[in-house]
C-alpha cells in the first residue's frame, strides 16, 4: 500500500518533514558536538527520503514534465539560500563557493544522476531507452549555460577568473533567457519530446509513451509501480510537505557545514571541496527519485530530473548570485581551472555520443559514473 492510501497520522512521511524542521529550529546558528552532529545527519537523510516520496506524489499527479521541473527548481531556489548564506559568513574559499558548488552540481547532474540511472535502466533489459531529441535539447541547453557562465569568466581580460559588472549582468540575463526557452519547450508544444518511452521485450525503442501527455495514465503492466493518481488535497498536502523538507535538507546542511568543514580540512582536502559536498547533500533528493524513475524503466523522466537540476543549477544560482554580488564584499570566482576545463570538455563530448541513440547500455552508464569518480578524486586531490 502506498504513503498516499494510509491516515497521514500513519505516514512517517508525512511526520518526517515537521520533525527535522523543528530540529532546525533547535539547532541552527548553534555550535554542535560531535554526536549530535551525527544524529543531525540521520535527520536530514529521513528528510531527504521524505521529500523524494512527495516529490514523487506531486509528479504523479502534475504529470511529466512538469514533475521533474518542480523538483528541480524548488531545490535550486533553496541551494542558491545556502549558497549566499555561507558567502556571506566569509569562510576560506567563500570567493569560489558558486562556482565550486555549481560545477559540482553539473558533475553530479550530468554524470552521477544520468549514470547511474542508465546504469540502473539498462538492468533490467539491458538496455535503457529515452526521447533523443528532448534530452538532446536540455544537453545543448546544459552546455551553453556552463560555457557562458562557468568557462569564459577563465578568458575575458578582467583580471582572475571573473566577470567584469557588465560581463556578470550579460552572463545572468543570458542564462535566464536560455532557462526560460527551455521550460517553455519542455512544457509547451514539445512536451512530448520529455516523456518517457516503452521499451519491448526485443529491446528496440519506440515512440509510444508510457505516460500520456494530458491524462498521465501509466502502461499496461505496471500498475503496481505506478498507484492511482493522488487527489488535489493529496498532492497540495505533499507540494507544502515538499517544500518543508527541502527546507530541512538546505537548512540542516547549513547546521552540518562547520562539521563538513572540519572533516574536509582533516581529510587534507581543498576548501572548494565543501561545495562539491554541499552539492551533494542538496542534490540527494533527485538523485534517489533518478535512481526510482529508472526502476520504473522511467529513464527520461530520470534524465528530465538530471539536465533540469543542472539547468536550474546554472540558471537561477548566477543570477542570484549576480544580484548579491552587490552587496557581497570580496571578488566572485566564476572561471573554471584547467583540469576543471578539461573534465567539463570530456562530459560534454561523452554526453553528446550518449544521447545522440536514444538508448544506452550499462558501459555508457558506467563511463559516467567513472567521470564522476574522476571529478571527485581531483576535487578531493588537485
């Protein structure tokens, strides 16, 4: 039986979220031991399994795209609040921290949530199938925003890695342009371009969806994986519950930061490291609705959820970011190193060569995630 079937006062996800948040309340802006620090991590992992479940539940009922959309946005709008909030504590490496923890989301996004979730697709018939030419799209889209916001603040004459003031506003009217273009197509007349399509016992693609574009009614033979669609108060009580646990999930990771800040200086690591971990603590939630879609054998809507992130990531955190930048004192480094460059090239190039098929094995999944494993090790040992 579904969460979405049982009284709310029977559904650890719905108690979940107002749980944490009350954790946050008692512990924010506070100086933590070590032990609680470790029950504070056990907190936001529930809350990071909560906000999956209802995520899950609002998409079900919104329909594809508009379900891998709402997750994406709501978590970047939170990810760019922490973002600022640690900028202006002005701790070691605050100067980079956009750009660290953008890149790091593009990494995760691109090589670590479609990797694994090509990998995971593929399992169970060996081959994982998807839209090229709405992935194609959001891969284009993808590559633009990184090249203009992350790579040529690296080669304009303002000195160090930044944007001069005229640079930086070009940068974030350009990439909100680029999202906007991108929301309208995957919602407006090429919707279908982002739904998931069949795949046959013989393992060939074909165009029929699984989900309709107006009724969201789920395939033959999968009734199990998909439960009936939730009701407007069901999915309005899952929308505001989302809401608080993406909150939860930001918030305590800004209460974990100083200890995620010890351990990366005691691991010897880089302090551009903490955003690659802040990254991964916000990017949790659609990494595991990723992994679940593509057990569904729901690979593009697991890909809708891994370009839109890092969509979302460059689009709303520069101009975010940009606006602040008025009031933040210190440079803003937004110009990627070479052996970020180079990492940055090689996801594109392989990204293109896996989507251009529409379909993909367990090695094109498997040379993501060695991407990604690539992209960690020289974040943790430049």
């Amino acid at each position: 039986m579904s969460d979405t079937s049982r009284p709310w006062w029977q559904s650890w996800t719905v108690i979940a979220p107002p749980i944490a948040f009350v954790v946050l309340l008692l512990t924010f802006g506070r100086h933590i031991p070590v032990w609680l620090a470790v029950l504070i991590a056990a907190v936001l992992v529930v809350a990071v399994l909560a906000a999956v479940h209802h995520a899950e539940v609002v998409a079900h009922r919104v329909g594809e795209p508009f379900g891998s959309l709402l997750l994406a946005i709501a978590v970047t709008v939170i990810e760019v609040a922490l973002i600022v909030t640690l900028m202006i504590s002005g701790e070691d490496g605050a100067a980079s921290l956009a750009r660290d923890t953008v890149f790091a989301a593009v990494m995760i996004t691109t090589n670590g949530i479609v990797g694994i979730s090509l990998f995971t697709g593929s399992l169970r018939s060996g081959l994982a199938v998807f839209n090229p030419e709405g992935t194609g799209a959001a891969l284009a889209t993808v590559t633009a925003l990184s090249a203009l916001s992350l790579v040529l603040p690296t080669f304009t004459s303002t000195p160090g890695p930044r944007f001069s003031g005229a640079q930086l506003t070009f940068a974030a009217l350009a990439s909100i342009a680029l999202y906007a273009m991108f929301v309208s197509t995957q919602t407006g007349r090429h919707r279908g371009d982002f739904l998931p399509v069949s795949t046959p016992a013989a393992g060939a693609p074909t165009t029929e969806t699984v989900l309709s574009a107006d009724s969201g009614s789920s395939p033959a033979g999968h009734d199990e994986a998909h439960p009936a669609t939730p009701s407007s108060r069901a999915a309005l009580l899952s929308l505001g519950l989302l809401l608080v646990a993406l909150v939860d999930v930001v918030g305590l990771a800004k209460v974990e930061s100083h200890s995620i800040e010890s351990a990366v200086h005691a691991a010897g690591a880089p302090p551009s490291f903490v955003g690659v971990v802040i990254a991964l603590l916000v990017l949790a939630p659609e990494t595991l609705a990723a992994v679940r879609a593509a057990r569904r054998d729901q690979v593009q809507i697991s890909l809708n959820l891994g370009y839109g992130s890092a969509m979302a990531s460059i689009g709303l955190t520069i101009p975010a970011i940009a606006v602040a930048s008025i009031w933040l004192k210190g440079p803003l480094l937004l110009g990627l190193g070479a052996t970020q460059l180079v990492l940055l090239t090689l996801t594109v190039a392989v990204s293109i060569l896996t989507v251009v098929p529409g379909r993909a094995t367990r090695l094109q999944g498997g040379i993501h995630l060695v991407l990604l494993a690539a992209f960690v090790f020289l974040a943790v040992k430049p």
